[in-house]
C-alpha cells in the first residue's frame, strides 16, 4: 500500500498542478479574446476551442485531485447520525461507486475519443479526439484514488491529503 501511497499522493500533487495551470491558461485565453473582441474588432477563432479544451481539463483534473483529498461533496451530516458500522459500510460503498463512476467515465471517454478521431477540431487542427484525453485520465486517477481509500479504509489507515 505505501507504494500506491506514495504514488497517488505525487500523481494528485500533478493533477492539481495541472488543473492551476489549465485554469490561468483560460483566464488568459479569454482575457486575450475579449480584448481582441471589443477593443481591436478582431476576435481570433480559435479562443472559443482552446477555452473549451481548458475548462475540461480544470474539472477533471481538479476532480481527480479532490477525490484523492477527499474533497467531493457528500452527505456528512446524514452518515454522521448513523452508528460506526453503518458509515464504515457507507464509506465502503461510496468508494466502490467512485470506482464504478470513474470506469464508466473512461470507457464512455474511450468510446467518444474512438468515434471522434477521425474528426478536426475547427479552428485548431487537432483531432477531436484530443477533447477526451482529460476525462480519459481523470478516469484513472480516480480509480487509483478510490482504490487507496478502500484498501486504506479496510486495513484501519487515513489517507494523508496531497495538500496538508
């Protein structure tokens, strides 16, 4: 388990690095493109494709990083009132579900990617493909992560936030 530890805390560590420099990366593409927009008339076309490809990449990444510091939004306040049994068991299945969700997200991101190679990004000239390389990552961390959290939850450990 250490090695997986160790591991995942560096790849959310990377997730969250990417998901900040994704996120100035839009701000700047859009300053850029409103600024062309309104003070010179002259909006460049591809502002519009990179911003989309950047606010992906923030929430995956973003999302992947907050599952491993178990960031995600839940019902606390509900499983808190249940006996000790019942949360162990309620964090169990929550995690397996994550696993189930983050499966699911990188096939269906697999399956569109797959469909979708062939097909050119407009204004930049990539394959529309690229759109999915943030979901389908974001898939495998979230598997990892969820993994680390089950096996630390059944063997009595916390796991240590990549952020503390």
């Amino acid at each position: 388990m250490n090695g997986l530890t160790a591991l995942n805390a560096r790849l959310s560590r990377w997730a969250m690095y990417i998901a900040c420099i994704c996120l100035v990366g839009l701000l700047s593409v859009v300053v850029y493109g409103v600024v062309l927009r309104y003070v010179f008339n002259n909006a460049p076309p591809y502002v519009e494709q990179v911003a989309l490809l950047l606010v992906v990449s923030v929430a995956m990444f973003g999302a992947s990083a907050g599952v491993r510091d178990a960031g995600h939004i839940g019902l606390d306040s509900l499983v808190a009132a249940l006996p000790k049994k019942a949360q162990f068991w309620c964090a169990a299945i929550v995690r397996v579900l994550s696993i189930v969700f983050a499966i699911a997200l990188f096939a269906g991101g697999a399956e569109m990617a797959e469909s979708t190679h062939a097909s050119t990004i407009p204004t930049l000239g990539l394959s529309e493909a690229v759109r999915y390389i943030p979901i389908l990552a974001s898939g495998v961390l979230i598997t990892l992560f969820s993994i680390e959290h089950l096996l630390a939850q059944f063997s009595g450990k916390k796991v240590v936030p990549s952020w503390h």
